[in-house]
C-alpha cells in the first residue's frame, strides 16, 4: 500500500501507461468495445494526474 503522496502518483502514472497501451493495442485490433472501456479508466486516470499536478505533455499519446 503506497505510503506517500508521491508513491500515490507514481502508482497512477504506472497505470496511466498500461491504459494507454492496451488502447493502442485495442485500436489497432479494432476492439472498440475494449478501447472504451479503457478509455474510461484513462480518463479517470488522467483527471488524478492532473489535478495532481503532473503534466501529461510528453506521457499522453492518446490525446483525448
């Protein structure tokens, strides 16, 4: 269980990776279905991160 603010944030960072691969992976597959579901979890993921104060510039390559 993360103990700091920061290992919260990596943590989310880490995920906010793995989300955007499998959606690139889905997209490219043509999974739609799987390719919103994630894209729900991105965006949840990307809302934290914000909010948290990360700039997402160079970590987001989904752009939406």
């Amino acid at each position: 269980m993360p103990s700091t603010n920061l290992e919260i944030i990596q943590k989310a960072m880490e995920d906010f990776q793995k989300v955007q691969y499998h959606m690139l992976r889905a997209k490219k597959e043509n999974a739609m279905e799987t390719y919103g579901g994630l894209k729900k979890d991105y965006l949840y993921l990307k809302v934290f991160l914000t909010i948290a104060g990360v700039n997402l510039t160079e970590l987001d390559e989904i752009k939406e």
